[in-house]
DNA sequence: TACGCCCCAGTTTTT
DNA sequence: CTGGGGCGTA
C-alpha cells in the first residue's frame, strides 16, 4: 500500500496520525471516508495495530457497512469482525454484556418512536396528565432533551423543583422511565445514556473497554449529542488515541439534540490535538461549490476554512422560478428527461426538498411521465402496520416482560379482547405486580373476567405458549412464517379484496425474505439479535446506488450521498428557511447549513427552484424567493424563466415550451419579486436573444470590446458561444448572462 | 365491540 | 389537504 500516492498531502497527514487526539476537519466531497479507511488499513498493515484494538463509529449503517466493505477489501475478512458500526450498535452490543448491572435483563426490547408513544400515553393516562395541556409529543421530547443531556428523571424533577408544568413532566419521566424497566426495553436514546451510565457506575466495565479500544474514531462528529460526546470521552480520556472526523458545516441535526459545540471545542478538550483541514473537493465543479461557499460564509459560529474545488468551474447553476408548486414539478421532471435524452442515466437525478410534504407533486409528475424513481423517507418499512404487527409477537416471545407489543396485538387479528377486558388485565397486573403475560397465562386463578373473556384470553394465550415453545425449533422465518398463519394474520389479509391488503401481503413476505438473509448472514443466528437489527435500521441503509431511478429524498437524508445531477425545489422563504428559522440566529444558521449540504451533494448540474404559489395544508400560499437564492452572486447562476416576456422567452429558448405549457397560469414578473423580497437583482444590459446570433456575427460586449461569433453550442437552457475579440482574444460566455450586442 | 365521523395539528429524523 | 386520534353511535 503506498498511502502517499493514494492520498493528497492532508489525507495522508491524517491517515498517518495515529498517536495522540486528532480532529479532522473534512469539508464537502474532500474524500473523508478514503481517509478513514486509509487511515485504518494503515494502523493494521504498516503499525501492527490488531484489528480488534480498534473503534470506529458512524452515524447510519449504510456508512458502516460501507467503511467495513471498503476496509475488508484492503485488509482482508479480519475486518467484518471489527468494531465498525453506529453509536447505537456499539452500545446495544455492549449493554447486551453488562446491562444486569443496572437491573435489566440483557434480552432487553428497543423501543422505537411508536412504541414510546404508547409507552407514552399509558404514563399520562396513568399520572392523569391532561392531554390538553400536555401533549403525548412535548413530553417526549422534553424527555429526549434530558437523555440527550445525560439528566436523570430526578435530576430534571430537582432542577426544576418550582416550576409546576415541569414538575408534572417530571414525573411523568420517571414513571416512563420505571414503566420502560418494567417492559424490559430501551428507547433510542437510553442506549446511549445506559451505556454512559453502566460505565460511571462500574469502572471494571470501564476499564475493560478503555483497554480494549486502545483506538477510537467517531465519524460525522459535528453530530453527536452530549451523551454521544460524553461516552467517547469516557473512552478515550486516558489514552487519548481519538480521531474525530466531521464537518460543522454540514452540522443539520440541532434538532435532534446534535451539539455543534463538541467539533468546535474539539481542541480545548484535547489541547494538545492535531488538526487537520481537508479543504480540496473532488465532487463539485467550481460554480457550485462556490454557491455553496457564498451561503455558509455567512454564518458566524463556525471553524475557519475554506473548500476548493479541483473540478472545472462548470456550468452556472440554474435558478427557476415556476408559477405553482405543480408548475415546478413539471419543469423539474422536463429538465430531468431533457438532460436524460442528452445521456445521463436517470440514477444521476436527485430531487432535494425541505420536507417530506414536497415530495408529491414531482411523484405525480414522473409517474406521468414514465420516468422510474425511488423516493426515501415517508412512512419506513418497519413502520408499517402489518411489519409492526408480526414485529409485535416477535418481541413478545422474545422478551415476555414487554407490554407495549403486547398491547398491540393482543386482539389482532380480532379475538373479541377489547378495551374493557385489555383494562382488567392491565389493572390486575398493577396490583399483583406481576407482568401482565403472567396474568394472562392463568387469567382464570385472578376471577377478573367472564367466561367469554376468559375463553378468548386463553386462546391467545395458547398462542403464545405455542409461538414460545416453537421458538426453540424454528429458524427466525419459520418461526414468522409460522406466526402468520397461526394467528390467522395471513389469512385475514388474502381474503380482504383491499389493494391495500394485498400489498400488506407483499410486505409480510418481503419481511420473510428479510428473515431468511439475516439468517443466511449471522453467524448464530437469534431471534433478539434479529430484532435489534430491525430496530436499528432505517430506509436509506437500503438504498441502492446501482438502481437507474431519480431519488427523491429530503436534503437531510442526503447527507453523506453525491449525485451528478441535482435539483434543490422548494427555494422559498417560508419553506427553506422555514418560516421558524428566520426569527433565530442559530437556526437561521443551521438552515444555512442545510442549504450548503444541499448544494454540495451536486457533481456537475444544480438547480435551484422555487414557485410563486404552492398549497401548504391545502392552502394557497405566496412565499418570496428564498434569502439564499440572493447570497449566491450572481456570476455564478442563470435565472430561467418559465413565463415571461417575449423577449425573455427568446433568450431562452429551451425554456420556452414550459411556459406554453402553462397557459392559462398566471403570469409574474420576477423581478418584481426580487424587489418585492427585498433584493436587487444586477441589472445588467439587454443580452442578445437567440435569434440574431449567427457563426461570423459581429458582437459588441460591454467589457471585451467588439469581436465576431467563431462558436455557437445550445447547452441546457443557454447558448455557448465563442467569441474571438479584437483585442482580447477568444472568450467562451454564456448568452444570457453576457452583455453583448449585434454591431451591423 | 367496531365503525365512522369530526376535529386537530402539521419541519427536518442517521438511531 | 392529509393522517391520526378521540369520541359517539349502531
């Protein structure tokens, strides 16, 4: 392996750094995960580092996985039993070991969004919260704060002693908290905290990990939490072999509880760390980049840097204005098969938008036009209902102490177990204290119920002590298989006439084959291993790169991906920045962030579009163009125009066809809006129209002086042409955007 | 117990 | 406009 012509000067210098805390600040497209990989091929050939010595962590799967296959390709199998995954895997594998020591069973259940929201109203209900005074959402995310944080329930009841509102959410974090014990389950933020909690409690478990992972690497660092942040400290304070890589410019997670601070302060929590800048970009040409540049200079709170491109400067990118949200997608979707007839393959096209909600319109327009896609996001595979439900039984046999689940399907398929019967159940488990599965394996001893119900709870009953006892025969989709037939689930749904049904019945069998890869993939395989993996994954792990099919994916889900050909939609204020981001500084810099992602994931194309008119909640609203259309100069874009003055239309010729197509749309003026907005669009002099321009014309332009037309090229929405200048030689200028004029 | 109607809220979400 | 949840009625 010779790193130093595989890597540029920096990567080499931050994959060879080995010893001591390192920060690499990686920008955009700077290739930060060939530095990594690098970086750990180099400790195992060239150092003699044991693979098993090694942490690395990373935010998704699909990163870890990827890092994992591009290291086994170097180093060779050793790889695939490292250390490589998510802060979640990391921790539920640990917790897995050791969490007995804080009282939980270690076949524990992770507790996704849904489960927590009825974990949740279960606790309200119980601690008579008003749910109009509280909402089932706020408490969560009070409580994901706190977690987040490292702050306990009575941390956070004592820190707000005085204050009532907060009391009562107090409490209603502790009973949550007792209640997830009680079901033997974590939520996703209770990895982390447990983890950090198992450690401060029991400084052998500590110990034993600090002297295991000699060397740790946390990818994506401008993205961890307190707790996150805490954790690796824990780890690495005494050796202080930590290499941090991240961006904060490409910080987007506030929201989540993503603390930009720790990348920030990165060096007054190692003083002594290296730093390491990876300012060269081999993914954007020149004008994009540099649209991005112009946007995330304007934020304050952040590391000095500055990317530049190695690319060509490129095209300009493409501002459109469209009259309605309908209009954009149309344009968008033309764009998309008149850059596709040019040669590119439709998996080149990435549509980006601020919220999922967007996603429609461009759907409905490629759906029309036959054009295959894949969007990512909405409602996930393993959110679905009937996924949940066989999910549901899964984890009920594998974890008997977990209610949640078994709420849920308890009278699914119907087995007459209603609310009422469900609530004597519930209430008999409370005062016995026994788990509620118990009392319903001798619902008879108790004397709660009448025969009617008794006879339906012991039928499902029998059914779990069937599923349990199979558990130990069956392989994981056998035992699916099994379930579903069972239970009557299959059943139920193949004799609905419902196409809603009948693709519940593709889904269902698409979590069997999911099943069987798992099998076919673990080395033993388990029935609560295989669960911690459906809990742990999300859609984009699945996405496919190789598919020919334009994505469609909200800017964050972007992250981390590059793509030829982007179009950035939905460029309003109001929706990107959203109408919240304007009133904070912060946000308005974390949205600014957002919009730097966005642009960055472009190679070669971008477009920037937005519409005067769009339903929002099936309203019809008017946002102006966004603020950040206007931070990017204007040597460095093309504004199209969909309906326009005559004039206008012959500049652009291409463009021409989609204002025709919007007759009867109400025609605008943008620059008014501009104005309108705030801003002051360059006024520059008439430009040439299409028309006039021939081979041998005689220009005059405003700064070059006179010439004649040597080469004329239609490209995407413009004209190339060369002029040669008396006096300054051949120029190659775009003719929209160049102030020239035909001289007879 | 089960369905249907009404009302409400409604970013972004690697786990 | 959507989807979800609460609540009332058959």
């Amino acid at each position: 392996m010779e790193l130093e012509k595989l890597l540029n000067s920096e990567q080499y210098e931050a994959a060879t750094t080995i010893e001591g805390p390192l920060l690499i600040l990686a920008g955009a497209g700077s290739g930060k995960t060939r530095v990594l990989t690098y970086r750990i091929a180099h400790m195992i050939e060239e150092k003699g580092i044991s693979p098993y010595d090694l942490l690395a962590i990373t935010f998704t799967n699909k990163a870890a996985n990827e890092m994992k296959e591009r290291i086994v390709s170097l180093v060779g199998n050793v790889a695939h039993s490292m250390w490589i995954s998510t802060f979640h895997s990391s921790c539920a594998r640990i917790l897995r070991m050791d969490i007995d020591k804080l009282g939980y069973k270690s076949d524990f259940t992770i507790y996704d969004t849904y489960d927590q929201k009825s974990l949740m109203k279960q606790v309200m209900e119980q601690s008579n919260l008003d749910p109009k005074s509280f909402s089932e959402k706020e408490i969560r995310g009070v409580i994901s704060n706190a977690k987040n944080s490292l702050i306990t329930p009575f941390e956070y009841k004592k820190e707000h002693e005085h204050d009532y509102r907060k009391n009562r959410i107090a409490d209603a974090y502790i009973l949550y908290q007792k209640k997830l014990k009680e079901n033997n389950a974590l939520d996703f933020d209770d990895i982390i905290m447990k983890t950090v909690e198992l450690f401060e409690k029991h400084k052998d478990v500590l110990e034993k990990y600090r002297e295991k992972f000699k060397y740790v690497m946390v990818d994506e660092y401008q993205d961890t939490n307190h707790a996150q942040y805490k954790l690796v400290r824990l780890l690495t304070i005494e050796h202080k072999n930590i290499c941090v890589v991240g961006d904060d410019d490409q910080s987007i997670y506030k929201f989540r509880g993503a603390d930009i601070t720790n990348i920030l302060d990165f060096e007054k929590d190692f003083p002594d760390a290296r730093v390491i800048k990876l300012e060269k970009n081999y993914r954007s040409v020149g004008s994009i980049l540099n649209a991005a540049n112009s946007i995330i200079r304007m934020n304050d709170n952040r590391s000095d840097k500055n990317l530049i491109t190695t690319r060509d400067v490129g095209e300009k990118l493409k501002v459109y204005k469209a009259p309605t949200d309908v209009a954009e997608a149309m344009f968008v979707v033309s764009e998309i098969e008149k850059i596709y007839r040019d040669g590119r393959k439709y998996g080149e096209f990435a549509i980006l938008y601020r919220t999922n909600a967007q996603s429609r319109r461009f759907e409905e327009r490629l759906m029309k036009e036959g054009i295959p896609y894949r969007l990512i996001g909405g409602v996930k595979f393993y959110e679905r209902k009937e996924i949940k439900d066989i999910v549901a039984y899964l984890r009920i046999i594998s974890n008997p102490l977990e209610e949640v689940s078994l709420r849920r399907i308890i009278n699914v398929p119907k087995r007459s177990i209603g609310e009422a019967t469900l609530g004597k159940l519930s209430d008999r488990a409370i005062e016995a204290e026994e788990n509620m599965l118990d009392i319903i394996y001798d619902v008879e001893k108790h004397d709660i119920l009448t025969n009617r119900g008794i006879n339906a709870v012991n039928g499902f009953a029998d059914l779990i002590k069937d599923f349990t006892k199979k558990k130990e025969e069956l392989s994981v989709s056998e035992l699916v298989e099994y379930i579903l037939v069972e239970t009557g689930y299959l059943k139920e749904l193949e004799e609905s006439k419902s196409p809603e049904d009948l693709s519940r019945v593709e889904n269902l069998g698409e979590f069997v084959n999911l099943a069987i890869e798992y099998e076919k993939s673990a080395e033993e395989p388990n029935l609560f291993e295989f669960l911690e993996n459906i809990a742990l994954v999300s859609d984009i792990d699945s996405y496919d790169e190789d598919e020919d099919a334009v994505t469609l994916m909200t800017i964050h889900s972007a992250k981390g991906l590059e793509f030829p050909a982007v179009f950035i939609v939905g460029m309003e204020n109001g929706l990107f920045p959203s109408a919240g981001d304007l009133d904070s500084k912060s946000d308005l810099e974390e949205a600014r962030r957002l919009a730097y992602v966005g642009i960055t994931r472009a190679e070669d194309l971008l477009y920037m579009t937005y519409a005067e008119s769009r339903m929002v909640y099936g309203r019809t609203v008017n946002y102006p163009p966004s603020d950040f259309l206007m931070d990017i100069p204007n040597n460095l874009k093309v504004f199209l125009r969909g309906s326009k003055t005559k004039s206008r239309r012959k500049v652009n010729p291409h463009t021409l066809k989609y204002g025709e197509r919007q007759q009867g749309v109400k025609d605008f003026n943008l620059d008014e809006i501009l104005e309108r907005a705030g801003q002051i669009i360059d006024s520059k002099p008439k430009n040439l129209e299409n028309m006039e321009i021939e081979l041998g014309s005689k220009v005059k332009h405003s700064a070059f002086g006179e010439g004649t037309i040597v080469s004329k090229e239609d490209i995407t929405n413009d004209v190339k042409v060369t002029v040669a200048f008396d006096s300054k030689g051949l120029k190659t200028l775009m003719l929209s955007l160049a102030p020239l004029e035909v001289i007879d």
